[in-house]
C-alpha cells in the first residue's frame, strides 16, 4: 500500500491514474500512437509542460509506462506502455463508453470510442496484442 490513502482497490487505482492529465497521457499513448514528449504536449487539451513532466514521471514510477532514450535523436526519449499500463486498455474503452452514454461527445472524435465499444472484447483483445508487440518488443 505504501503512502496510499487506503488499500481500496478503486483508491489505489485513482491514486495512480486518476487525474485528467494522466489519462490524457495514457489515451495519447494507447489509442493516438504519441510516443515522444513533444507529441504529448500539442495534444488538444493543452498540457502544461512542466504537468506533463510531473506525470510522465509518476506514471513510470507507477509502472504504467517505461521511457528509453530514442536511438534517432539523442535528447529525445520513447514513452511505452507497460503490461500494467496495456491492462487499462479496458477501462479507458469503459470510460469512453460511459462518456458516449452520458456527455455530449463530439460526434467525430467519439467515431474512435464507438468504435471500440461495439468492437466488444475481441477487438479489445487484437488491440491488446498490437500494443504488446508495440511496446513490450
């Protein structure tokens, strides 16, 4: 449990990645195929720099995601998902889902959450491979 607030399940997960930013991150990551800091900070909801430096390193400290130096550019680094990381892919299709059900979502970036909710879990489970081979090879 370490310094959490309790040992609920829902808790320790919100503790990890249940700031707006964190998920951002993760959906830049999992779903937009951002793997560098500066594709991460032009995302659309306008991340602070300096936040998504506080985050990156959170989420790897969390083991969300691992960050290797990029062999193409020396002052860059490669974000990846990890297992842990990969194993949200559920729950950020859930959180779609509901959002779909219950906001008013923009009818062209909600193509992408529809897609994935009736896709059902054997999508889910060819996505799933995909970022394996993408991140953990």
């Amino acid at each position: 449990m370490g310094n959490s607030r309790s040992g609920c399940p829902i808790n320790l997960t919100v503790e990890v990645i249940g700031d707006k930013w964190s998920m951002i991150i993760i959906r830049g990551i999992m779903f937009d195929g951002k793997r560098h800091f500066r594709e991460l900070l032009n995302a659309e909801e306008k991340i602070a720099s300096n936040i998504l430096t506080d985050r990156l390193s959170m989420l790897e400290r969390e083991g969300i995601i691992t960050k290797r130096p990029d062999p193409d550019h020396k002052q860059k680094y490669i974000y990846s998902l990890t297992a842990a990381g990969i194993d949200l892919l559920p729950l950020m299709v859930e959180i779609g889902a509901w959002s779909l059900k219950h906001r008013n979502v923009d009818q062209a970036k909600g193509e992408h959450a529809e897609m994935l909710v009736k896709g059902g879990k054997e999508l889910q489970k060819e996505i799933r491979k995909n970022l394996m081979k993408e991140h953990l090879s």
